[in-house]
C-alpha cells in the first residue's frame, strides 16, 4: 500500500483578532508606580464602573506603561471621572502560593472627563 502525502496549500492564515476595550469610570486612587526588576516602569491604579444592565459596579485594574501617560495617571485625583481605552491583558507572576493571575487593562489613552 503506498502512502499518499497531501500538502496543505502554504499562505498566510487570516487573523481577524481584536483585543481593544474602552472603560468609563470613577479613579479609586491611588495611583501606584512600580519599577520592575527590568528597569522598566508601570503605574497601576483601579477604575470603578457602574454595570448598565443591574445594579452593582465592576472594579477594574489598569497599567500604565507609557511614559506620558504614567506622569498623567499619577496626577489623578480620588472619584475623579475618568476614560481609558486599551487592550485586555492577563498577567500571570509566581507567589509564594503558586502561580498567580489577574486581568487588567493596559492603557493606551487616557483622558479626564
């Protein structure tokens, strides 16, 4: 019996991917800054939003890589209204319980209401 080989048809596969998230809310504060073991440097801060569709809020975290935007992010003031539009990022870190992860939202703009 002879082995028959089928080639798959080698181009490009389409990658119809989107990752981008736009969050109104209220700034909890206060803004963190952290350098990382790289050098590199982060400010986190958390964003409270109203859920539309029953009562309650969603707090949501937030990273701020950019270096203007880091400066910005540090002047926000506590319940200031605030807009953030990004990308969805999963963090996982080592804990000295294990591996650890959360969701935030890298920002890519940020802006006062």
């Amino acid at each position: 019996m002879n082995a028959i080989t089928l080639q798959k048809e080698e181009r490009p596969e389409a990658d119809y991917s989107v990752n981008e998230i736009k969050v109104i809310g209220r700034f909890s504060g206060p803004a963190l800054e952290k350098e990382l073991p790289s050098g590199d440097k982060v400010v986190e801060f958390r964003l409270i939003s109203s859920r539309d569709d029953r009562d309650g809020v969603d707090v949501i975290n937030v990273a701020v890589w950019k270096s203007q935007l880091r400066k910005g992010a540090l002047t926000l003031r506590k319940d200031e209204w605030i807009s953030v539009e990004g990308a969805l990022r999963r963090r996982i870190w080592r804990s000295p319980a294990g591996l650890a992860s959360r969701y935030q939202v890298e920002a890519r703009e940020l802006s006062r209401i």
